[in-house]
C-alpha cells in the first residue's frame, strides 16, 4: 500500500507541474511539416518541405 501512495502522490505531483507549465507557458503545439501525417500541417510559417510537397500535390 505504501508503494501505491508513493506512486500516487508522485503522479499526482507530475500532474500538477505539467498543468502550471501549460497555464504559464501558452505556447502552441508545434508539429512538424513533414510527418508521417502531412495533411494535418500545423505549423504557422510553412517550412520548404511543406511549400515542395503541397506544389508536387496540386501539380
């Protein structure tokens, strides 16, 4: 039982360090432009695989 609190009382805390980084940290989730999902770009500047994939799709 003690491993359990142990356990509980640490994830417990881990979850709370993360909850303040996103409350101070408000910075957006990055990805990538060139993953395994390209449709799903989420990046605000498109990087130049991005700019080459989406030219040789339209084209």
């Amino acid at each position: 039982m003690t491993y359990f609190l142990v356990t509980f009382v640490f994830m417990l805390i881990v979850i709370i360090f993360m909850a303040i980084g996103v409350m101070f940290g408000r910075r957006t989730i990055k990805g990538s432009c060139g993953g395994i999902s390209n449709e799903n770009c989420v990046c605000i500047k498109k990087c130049d695989k991005r700019k080459k994939m989406e030219a040789e799709g339209s084209a």
